[in-house]
C-alpha cells in the first residue's frame, strides 16, 4: 500500500518530470512499507473527529475513519507527511546518510516525531 501518491512525492521534492518515477515509486512503496513497520498496530488512517477534536467511536468501541468521495479510507495526514519526509530523505541521500541525520536501522527523527504518537509499542 502506498501511503502518498506519486504526485505528492514529486511536489515534496520538487522534481516535475517524469525521468526518475520508477525510482521515485520505489522510495513511496519502501517509505509506506518502513511508516507501517514503525506503527506496528497503529492505523494509517485518518479518524473522524468530534467537536472536541476527540476521534468518533462507533458501538464497539472501535474508531470511524473519514473516507473519501469513493468510499475509501483517509490516509492520515500526519502519516502522510512522515512518509513524505522520509521519501525526500531516500530521494536526496540515495546510498548513505551524509548528514548523520539518523542512526543504521532507525527512520530519521522528524519521521519518528510525527509518528510516534500514533504508534502501538505494546506490540514486539
């Protein structure tokens, strides 16, 4: 599952032609792959909220999801946007991590930032 498109990858990191979509897909298919991972158990989806700002629950408990005009589910916005850093990240750095910006085996901390609110660390 892709979590952003095509289209909001290149605009992320500014490329506005064709040349690199393969290579640019890759980074989309492996960044989702490395949000989901990281979430563990916690969903990529954005939840309907109340008046409070409080997600909508239905009657087991359980969190509606916003969907779109075809009826699928909204990807969360939050998770979006870590998948989007983190594909400028693969995009801008290839092979290495020059910067030091994050440690082998680790998604970069503005990635883990946004997601770590959102993630399930009871599950091993």
């Amino acid at each position: 599952m892709m979590l952003v498109t095509l289209a909001q990858a290149k605009a992320q990191i500014e490329v506005d032609h064709n040349d690199s979509d393969t290579l640019i897909t890759g980074y989309i298919l492996s960044a989702s792959s490395a949000v989901k991972n990281y979430l563990k158990a916690g969903s990529v989806f954005e939840p309907e909220r109340d008046a409070d700002f409080n997600p909508v629950l239905d009657s087991n408990g359980d969190p509606v999801y916003q969907e779109d005009s075809s009826g699928d589910k909204v990807i969360s916005y939050v998770v979006q946007a870590a998948t989007l850093i983190l594909v400028a990240y693969q995009f801008k750095d290839r092979d290495n991590n020059t910067a030091g910006e994050f440690e082998q085996g680790y998604l970069p901390k503005p990635v883990t930032a946004l997601l770590y609110p959102l993630r399930d660390p009871a599950i091993a």
